[in-house]
C-alpha cells in the first residue's frame, strides 16, 4: 500500500467515514445531555428546586454511563465487534418500546423518609434503559472506527472531543433553545425524533464497519495489532488506579464547586448546568488533536488560582457575586484541566481504548458517589468542596528536580507544619488588632505567598493549602455562635446566635429564613421579610380579622415567623418539604414562634403543592406562599395548574399572597400572567428596607383576591401597586418555563 492508501474495497468511503463516526458521537451525546435537564425539569416538582436533586441525577446519569462502558468493554471481547455491531442494533430497537421519556402517574416521592432510593428508581425506571444504550455509543464507535483501516484509526481519542462538544452545544442550548421555546412533552418527541436520527446513524457506522477489512495497524483480538505487529503491553493496577484517581477529582469537584455555589454564594438558577459545561469543555479542549490551551499552562496557573479562591474561602467572602462565581469557576475549569490533560498524557493504545474509558468512569461515578451520597452523611457543612481542592494539590505534576533528595521530603512536611504554626499565631493576634478586615486580609496574602512557594512539591502544596484552609476556623471561631449545623437532601442548615444583638438566626446555606429576638418583650415581634410595618403586616392590619377563626395555609415554615400574626380562635397550617426545618422550628431551645402562638398551629410535611391536594376545598381564607427566596425556584408554585389548585382551596373572598423576595429573579411578570390568566386582581409591594431596622429585611409581595373589593383596603395604599400583566409574555404551566425570561441584575 505505497504512501498508506487504504484497499479499494474502502477507499471510497474514507471521505466519508470519518464524518459519519464524528456526526453518530456528536448526536448521541447531544441526546445524552439533553435528556438530563429535560427530566430535571420533569422531577423538579415532586422533589423541589434543592441542588440534591440534580446531584442524585447526576450519580444516576454517572452509573449508567459507566454500565454503558462495561458493555462496550466487555461485548467486544466476548464476541467481537463485527457481530456485536448486529447485537447493538437490536438494543436501538428495544428503546423504542421505551419513548417518549415522561414521568407515569403514581409517582410520589415519600413525605418524612429520605428520597434519594426513590428518586434513584424513578430515574432507572424512567430514562434507564435508554440512557444506558445511548452511553455505550462513545467508546464503542470509537472501537469500531479503529477496526475501520481509516488513517486516524490507530489513535481515535480525537474522536471523543467531537462527543464532548455535542454534550457542552446541548447542555447551553436547552436553556437558551429548547425551554423558551417548547413544553416538556414536545421536548421529549423531539428527543424521540433525534433519537431515530441516532439509530439511522449508528446502522450506518455499522455498516461502513462490515464493508472495511481488518486495520493495517488497528487493534485485533487478544491485544495483538495485526500484520504481526508485537503485543499491546498489559495495564498495570498502578496505571488503572492513576486513571480512576485524576477522573475522581473533577467529578467530585464538579459537584462540590455547583453545592457550594447554589448554596453558600447565591440563589442563581441554572447555577447546575454551567459548572457541567466546563466539565465538558475540558474534554473538548485536552482531547482535541491540536490542544488551544497548552498542559504547561494549566499546570502553571492551577496553583495561583488554588490560593487566590483559599483567601476568599477563609474570609468567608460572599460577594460581589459577579467576581466571586466565575473565581470559583475558573478554578475549578483549571483543576478540571490539569487532571484531565494527565489523563490524555497517559492514554493507552487503540487496543486498550474502551477499558481506559471504563476506569475513567469508575473515577467519574466515585465523584459523584461521593459527593451525592456520602458526604451529606458524613459531613454538616459542604466540607467536600475544600477537601477535594486539596486532593487537586496532591495530583499536580511534580516539577522539582531534586525530587528523591530525602530533604526535599522531610521539608514537605516540615514547612506545612511551620505555616500552621504562623497562621495560629496570627490568629491569637487578630483578636488584640481589633478584628480589623484589612489586617485578615494581610496575613492571608502573606500566607498565600508563602503556600505558592511549595507549588512544585505537590505533596508539600497540598499540605500546605489544607493548613491554609484549616486556619479559617481560628479567625472566624469568635464570631457568630453555632447552635446548631444540619445537613440533609434538602438543604445545609444552620442556626447562629448574634450575642450582641441578641438574636437567633436559620440560614439555608448563605440565605437567611428567619431571626427570633431574644428580648422577652419582642420574642412574638416578626422580623426579616415580615415586619409589622412590611407589606405582611400591612396586610394582616386589613385582613387579619383577629376575633374570627380564620384558616390560613402557610407554603414554607422557615422559623415560623408567620405564626406572629396568628390569633387565638385561628387555625395556622405550614406545608413544609424539609422535615429538618419541623425540627428545629419547634426546638424552643432555638426558635418559639409556633410555641408562642395562641391559635391552633399545626405542619404538614411534604411538598407543598403536593400536600395541598388532601386540604379540603374553599377551605382557607388566607394561602400564603413563601417558598420563592431558598437555593432554587421551585417553578411548580407558578404555574397555570398550581394557581387553579389554590384558588380551588381559597374560600370565597380569600387572599393569596406570594413571598418573591429573591436576589436574581423577577417573578412578578409571570404571576401577572397568571393572574390575567385566572381573572384574579393583584397588588405588588417592594419593601426596600429604608429604615435600616435590626433584623429586617427588604422583601417583595404579591397579593391577589378573586374581586377588586377583596384588595379595596390595600389598594387606597399608594405603596402598593397595581400588577400588570405584558402584552406577549408565555403563560407558565406545568408544561413549559422559562427561567432565562425572568432573570433580573437586580435584587428585586
């Protein structure tokens, strides 16, 4: 074959193998991470908007793809690939039975007991099947495509960038393209219809497969390349561990970097898909055969961005958002970089490319285990996150010459020791300067220096970082007192006391949902976002009606500050998702709004929607929907259905009143919508704080009534003002959303 011209027999085709192979990876990782926030999207409702959600998926989706691996792994070798070409196509087949992907009737998750087993069986009962056959499409064509005698077939990794990029080109386009624009159940035939544009493909791939002969220096059985070329040398357990190990660390971080920023920085929604993006892009990037970014780079800037994202991290430093956020992202894009530019360093032979793709998603799934699963076990805050940042340290390339020197080694732990030793006298000292912020500041970019000097000793770096990220806890420990730090699937919640104002606060994560006074004589005083001069109290002095037995539902417990505006005689229900939140509202040990409260209080536990179908109809004259400021919209509260639901439970001159407080979203245009929609008269009231009062908070209200006489008390307050609906503005339902429509720059 002079100049390496491939045998008449595929010479035709070679022009257009390549693309067919590429075009097959680039659609099924398109549908692979399509389908992903669709079914999100689909689940949302059952569970809420907490970040648990998407990192339960996320395990699931990470199991699957690695099921997916083991086939593409093992089929071959059991069979071969020609045959398990038919093999495969016959499971193309069997997912038809399988679509479109929706969610059946009778699926609800638990009320009280941990949802994780059940959200688990719902995914793999739901999208199983299908995700798995779509999964095996990567490493398997590019099995096939080294079997083809194509003349990049011995060295097809280039071929898994083109599957990354249709996974990152699908995962901005959903919320940019497909929810705008299509509901759920439209999406999910589109998906069906791309899905037999995949088939068609994957039959052809096929059959270029059958119509090619045996690789001049492909892969053949047993580890032998053909034409009598010497063995493939075998993996060692060294090399399967390094590969699980650099695949682990972005997986884990991956979780860990979206946790933390759903929940300790702000309440961004999409905040799951763009971390997952850069996931993504780094695959692109390292796997592309002309890399833009160099690996030296990566490895260069990795530790500069480590310690710049540890000195905010000790100073527990929350905004502003906008340079916060994309710090945090471009650390971890760069850890993301540097261990998966070690993993493209060690690549095996074609021969042994499915099996390093299975170790690879071992690690992958570990990540996600770990993060999903074990850590809101074992951990009370988002601890992970730190840790697995100093893991990163560890798995840095080494770049010391004098690396066996037995100095060098004594010194890696040595000098980590002595930094310890700095930081906690440093600390000893904060107290006498005053606590002053500039001089926090000092002493961290003092430590940080010398941390960036053991950048070329992994081990003493990481050391190093660790000790760095430990010495927070010396420098914050007389702050704020902890009474009491929980975590579960819902939320991180913790309850503070301020000694010097005399106050009780919960946060979920970085947001507070309710301050008690200690002061006896202003313990049954709301505060935050329902002040009695705040638009709630402004609307209970109208409306509270404090000698008749109101009804009146509460969505979301928080502190139970509502409870304050409850009379005796009345009867106050909340409908609460978190059963953590039940707990420590009624612990009087931190919070005694519900035990200080004269009417009949009583919590339903589940979701609040959900929960709400049980309640008799006409039954409340007061439905109070406060469950809009947490981690995450929950869009199933503002739909189209969710509105005729309440208004079927409000009495006959009864009020609704939505809570939208919420730093990066406008909910005001879409409960106008709905309240065109319905019929409905509304009121808004932004409460913007002015007095400066402790413990309160800037809030925004909505109030809607059946009749304009039901709001005639509100609306003589020029403080209040009329809701208006915009002309061409979609209704949500529970069918269609659009979070992007909404987002606002603004608090409020």
């Amino acid at each position: 074959m002079p100049g390496g011209r491939l045998p008449c027999a595929v010479a035709w085709e070679e022009p257009h193998l390549l693309s067919m192979f590429a075009l097959a990876m680039f659609i099924s990782a398109t549908l692979l991470f399509l389908i992903q926030p669709m079914f999100a999207k689909m689940v949302l409702p059952l569970l809420g908007g907490t970040p648990a959600v998407w990192n339960t998926c996320m395990v699931f989706y990470q199991a699957a793809l690695l099921a997916g691996y083991a086939y593409a792994d093992a089929v071959p070798r059991w069979v071969g690939v020609r045959r398990q070409a038919f093999l495969h196509l016959g499971l193309l087949i069997l997912v038809l039975f399988f679509l479109p992907i929706g969610i059946s009737a009778g699926w609800t998750p638990p009320a009280a007991a941990n949802p994780i087993p059940w959200l688990l069986l719902l995914l793999l009962v739901s999208v199983g099947l299908p995700f798995f056959v779509i999964s095996t499409t990567a490493p398997m064509l590019q099995k096939w495509f080294a079997h083809t005698g194509h003349a990049h077939s011995p060295d097809p990794y280039f071929l898994y960038g083109a599957s990354n990029l249709g996974s990152l080109l699908a995962l901005l386009a959903y919320p940019v393209l497909l929810e705008p624009h299509l509901r759920l159940q439209h999406q999910s035939w589109a998906w069906a219809g791309g899905y037999l544009l995949l088939g068609a493909l994957i039959a052809a791939c096929a059959v270029l497969l059958w119509k090619s002969p045996a690789a001049p220096n492909g892969p053949g059985r047993e580890g032998f390349s053909n034409h009598g070329a010497p063995p493939v040398a075998p993996l060692t357990i060294g090399q399967r561990f390094w590969w699980v190990v650099l695949a682990f660390v972005p997986s884990s971080l991956l979780l860990g970097v979206t946790t933390y920023i759903s929940t300790d920085l702000a309440a961004v929604p999409l905040l799951w898909v763009i971390p997952l993006a850069i996931y993504l892009l780094t695959f692109v990037l390292i796997f592309a055969r002309r890399p833009l970014i160099s690996h030296r780079f990566m490895v260069l800037a990795e530790p500069f961005l480590i310690i710049l994202v540890a000195v905010f991290l000790l100073m527990r430093f929350k905004g502003p958002f906008w340079l916060i956020y994309p710090l945090h992202l471009l650390m971890f894009f760069c850890i993301a970089m540097v261990c998966h530019g070690e993993l493209m360093k060690s690549r095996p032979p074609a021969a042994q490319l499915t099996e390093f793709y299975l170790w690879l998603s071992v690690g992958g799934v570990l990540g996600g285990v770990f993060n999903a699963l074990v850590a809101p076990v074992v951990f009370k805050s988002v601890i992970e996150y730190p840790l697995i940042i100093v893991l990163a340290c560890l798995l840095r390339p080494g770049q010391n010459p004098e690396e066996a020197k037995p100095h060098a080694k004594v010194l890696d732990f040595l000098l980590p020791l002595a930094l310890a030793l700095l930081m906690w006298l440093f600390a000893q000292a904060f107290e006498s300067l005053g606590r002053k912020v500039f001089v926090v500041l000092l002493i961290f970019c003092l430590a940080g220096v010398l941390c960036y000097s053991f950048r070329v000793r992994p081990r003493r770096f990481a050391l190093g970082i660790g000790v760095f990220l430990l010495a927070g806890t010396w420098f914050h420990s007389g702050v704020d007192l902890v009474l009491l730090r929980e975590r579960n699937f819902f939320s991180v919640l913790q309850v503070t006391q301020d000694e010097k104002a005399k106050l009780h606060t919960l946060f979920h994560g970085s947001t507070v949902h309710g301050i008690q006074s200690l002061n006896p004589e202003q313990r049954r005083e709301p505060l935050t976002y329902y002040t009695r001069n705040g638009p709630l109290g402004q609307f209970f002095a109208a409306y509270g009606r404090p000698h008749e037995p109101l009804e009146i539902a509460v969505v979301g417990l928080g502190t139970g500050t509502i409870a304050c505006y409850a009379q005796a005689g009345q009867h106050l229900t909340f409908y609460e998702i978190d059963p953590e939140v039940e707990k420590l509202a009624r612990n009087p040990n931190l919070f005694t709004f519900l035990q200080d409260c004269p009417a009949k209080v009583e919590v339903v536990l589940g979701d609040g929607r959900h929960s709400l179908r049980q309640a008799p109809d006409s039954g409340y004259h007061i439905l109070i929907l406060d469950a809009f400021s947490s981690d995450a919209l929950p869009v199933h509260l503002v739909t189209r259905e969710a509105l005729s639901l309440y208004l079927a439970k409000l009495a006959k001159g009864g009020h609704l009143i939505f809570q939208i407080s919420n730093w990066h979203l406008d909910l005001r245009p879409v409960l106008a919508n709905l309240a065109r929609d319905a019929g409905l008269v509304g009121l808004a009231q932004y409460d913007g704080n002015k007095e400066k009062a402790e413990g309160k908070t800037a809030s925004l209200w909505v109030v809607m009534a059946r009749n304009r006489a039901d709001l005639e008390a509100l609306a003589r307050d020029p403080r209040w003002q009329p809701l208006k609906a915009k002309e061409g503005d979609p209704l949500w339902t529970d069918d269609f959303s659009n979070i992007l429509s909404i987002l606002a720059w603004k608090p409020f």
